[in-house]
C-alpha cells in the first residue's frame, strides 16, 4: 500500500480537524476522520474511534489495533483555531481601514443657516468637483455659512497598516515563517531582524515530531516505507539554523 496519493487528504483532515485515522479498506490505506469514543485508558485518552464514512466504511476501530491515530499537534488543535484568530483580527482591522479611508474624503464640514445658502454651497462644491472655478458674489452667503475643518483622518490609517502588517507577521511567526513586524522608521541591524527567530520552531517542530510518530507507527502496523520532513520555505528556515550551529561549533 502506498500512502502518497492520499497525502493532501491526510493534511487537510489534521489542519482543519486535528486529527485524523489511517485505516485500511480493501487492501488500501486511507485517512479517515470520525469520534473518539470506547472506554479510556488510564490517562483518558480514548482507545476507539468512530468512523462513519458512506464511501469506505461504517466501523468503530480500535486506535492501535487495526488502526493509526495521527494528531496535527501534541493537543490535537489543528491550525483553524490560529487562523480564525489572527484572521478575525485582520478582517475587523481591514473594515477599520475602509471607514478611515472613506472618511478622509471629508476634509471639512459645511452647514448652511438656510435652505438658499445651502443650495449655493452645493453649486459651489459642484462646480469645484466639476473642474471650474466658483465665485462666492454675496458676503451674505460666506456669512451663512459654517465651515468646520476635520481633523486629518488619513493619518489614522498610518497605525492601522502598521497593525495590519504586526498581526500577518504575527500569524506567519506562528506557523514558523519569519515575518519581520519591527515598528521601527528607520533601518534596523540583523541582530534586530532576527530577535524572534527562536519564536518560529515550536509549533511547527511540534507539528513534525507528531508526524514523525505517525511514520512510524504506519510502517509498524501496515508494513509501509513513508517518512517526513520540512519542505519549502520550513526547510530553508532548518537548513539555516543548521548552519548558523556548525558555523559557531
């Protein structure tokens, strides 16, 4: 049996679940997601699983005995908790954005003490928003007017940007990608640049430990040759602290 084709399946059960259980059904390996259920053993961890899927099967396994029991973290999260909360926090900020950015169109307030002075400022303003020149003629109408500056809204949106980009570098920093989040306006040093680099491993190297177990207990139980380790962006962080170790030994 071969478990690669079902690789993405098995990702997307443990992100998004948590867990997930590697059975077999007719000769073939497959990730299933259900309950945990059965008596528990000594630690209270239960020692059956519930799987109920029209497709393969409709059967209560017994983690370890004809089955595999592979969590995404030692607590069995997964990362939709991380990303419901990081990405809460950018959509209420984006809307923030949106209003701020909508209000610095308003650069000032002009109210009118009659319905004639009104209707003149309303020309005025058009013929300005047209591209032409207005001629306020009567001292009356500047009289029956109220102008009243805002403050500058669109400096709001400086902080904003800066909060949007702190709490991505936050969420990325979780998952184990270095996102630099550093408030400072002027250049920073590479001592600087690096001071949360120990802050990006113990999610993920958590994340691996736990599929690293998994490994082995398919290839104990079902006879396969499956192994993991970092990819992409994750290996190049290790293979960098690595040589940043040799580098000091």
């Amino acid at each position: 049996s071969n478990l690669f084709p079902h690789i993405p399946h098995i990702e997307h059960h443990l992100l998004c679940n948590g867990n997930a259980l590697i059975v077999k059904v007719n000769d073939e390996l497959y990730a299933a997601v259900g309950g945990h259920g059965g008596e528990p053993d000594a630690y209270y961890v239960p020692t059956k699983y519930v799987v109920a899927n029209p497709y393969l099967v409709d059967k209560t396994f017994t983690i370890g005995d004809d089955s595999v029991l592979v969590y995404n973290d030692t607590y069995a999260q997964g990362v939709l908790p991380l990303l419901q909360k990081y990405c809460g926090q950018l959509v209420e900020n984006d809307i923030s954005m949106n209003i701020a950015d909508i209000l610095a169109r308003a650069s000032i307030n002009i109210s009118a003490k009659d319905d004639k002075t009104k209707a003149s400022a309303e020309v005025y303003l058009k013929r300005l928003r047209a591209g032409e020149l207005g001629v306020m003629s009567e001292q009356a109408f500047i009289e029956g007017l109220n102008i009243r500056e805002f403050k500058d809204v669109a400096s709001s949106l400086i902080p904003l940007i800066e909060y949007h980009q702190y709490v991505k570098a936050s969420l990325f920093n979780e998952l184990g990608l270095n996102s630099n989040y550093n408030m400072k306006r002027e250049s920073i040093n590479s001592n600087e640049s690096q001071l949360n680099d120990d802050m990006l491993h113990p999610f993920i190297d958590d994340m691996l430990k736990m599929r690293k177990e998994f490994c082995e207990q398919v290839n104990d139980m079902f006879g396969t040759n499956i192994s993991v380790e970092f990819d992409s962006a994750w290996l190049d962080n290790e293979l960098e602290a690595e040589a940043t170790l040799e580098a000091i030994e």
